[in-house]
C-alpha cells in the first residue's frame, strides 16, 4: 500500500484555526467578551492536548531514525509537523487568553476525569505511551519500529480523539471548538491508514 497523505485536511484546518487566532480571545463574539477561565474547557483542552501532541512528535521522530521504509517515515514525518503545529497554536492561545500553560489539577480534570492509575508508568493521559514503551520503541529497528509505532500512534489517535470530541462538546471558543473536530476527523483517517499498514506487516492495532 503507497501511503497517501492525510495533513492535507489537517493543514486546512490549521489555516481556519490560524486565520481567527485573535478572535479566539474574544470567543469568537467580537470585542468585550471575556476570555476562558483557566479552569475552563478551552484552557483545559489547550493545556493537556499540548502535552499529548508533544509525546507523538516525540514518537515520530524516534521512529524516523529507527526505519527506512518510505511511507513509514512519511506518515511520522507528517504527524509530526501537523501535531507540533498545532501544539504552537494552542499553547499560542494559552498566552493571548493570559493563561498559565501548566496547570496544579490533574490532566484531564476539565473531563471530569482525575489522575491516570497509580502505576502508568509516565502515561499522564489515555492513549500517551508508557516511558517504558517509549524506551522500547527506541531500542527496535526495521519492521519491528514500523509494527510497534504504529500500535502506539494508534492507541495515541484514538485518546486524542477522546480529548478532542471532548473539547469539541465542552469548549466555548468556536476556533478551538473547530480545530478540535478537525482533529477527530483527520485521527481517524491516519487510524484506518496505519490500520491497513500493519495488516500489511502481518499486525493488528493492540487491544
């Protein structure tokens, strides 16, 4: 299977998202309305999303440096510049919202969820890979790399497509609320792709 590019969605919801930046402040209401809180949904979503896009750039790059396989390298390489785009913007926001980019509450508490379960072992929210994983997958070379990216990114997607959903039904600010179904939507494309790569690699999506 020829990898086929799906930043391309991405990018355009990028160029939305970055086109009414400044509205953002202002919640896409005009001038005079207050921003977020920093307890808020939006300033929650900003917070943790940043973090968990920063794990996958990490994962990508790690994974480019350990294959030679084309479409392997291309797929890292685009969710890694498509991710860490978006972690600008977000945390970009935090900064014009006034906000503190680290937050004394546990990820996710903008979910009503609480802390992950004593024992992840690193993974500070659903889908982020454990530090151990994350050293493994730096140990493995060739088609062992490929296969265990690939299970990793995919859990990865679909807790950021948790998150994203969440902000989606719980923010306020429309370009967020925006960027945050273009995420969902263009995460669940690479899912079904990488889906296709690992049967091709005699593998499945883990558990």
């Amino acid at each position: 299977m020829r990898y086929v590019s799906v930043a391309v969605a991405a990018a355009g919801v990028l160029l939305a998202a970055g086109a009414v930046t400044y509205s953002a402040v202002a919640g896409d209401d005009g001038p005079g309305v207050r921003p977020p809180s920093a307890d808020s949904a939006d300033a929650g979503f900003a917070r943790d999303m940043a973090v968990h896009h920063q794990q996958a750039v990490e994962m990508s790059y790690v994974v480019r440096d350990r294959t030679t396989d084309a479409d392997v390298r291309r797929l890292a390489y685009d969710i890694a510049q498509t991710q860490a785009n978006q972690r600008g913007m977000l945390l970009g926001w935090l900064d014009l919202w006034g906000l503190p980019k680290v937050s004394s509450k546990p990820p996710m508490t903008w979910m009503g969820m609480g802390r992950m379960p004593a024992g992840e072992d690193g993974a500070l929210m659903p889908g982020m890979a454990t530090d151990t994983e994350m050293r493994k997958l730096g140990s493995l070379n060739g088609r062992q790399a490929e296969v265990f990216y690939l299970q990793l990114m995919t859990a990865h997607h679909k807790g950021g497509i948790h998150m994203a959903e969440g902000c989606a039904a719980r923010c306020t600010v429309g370009a967020e609320k925006r960027l945050a179904q273009g995420m969902v939507d263009a995460q669940q494309s690479e899912i079904d792709l990488m889906a296709g790569m690992l049967k091709e690699r005699g593998a499945a999506p883990r558990p």
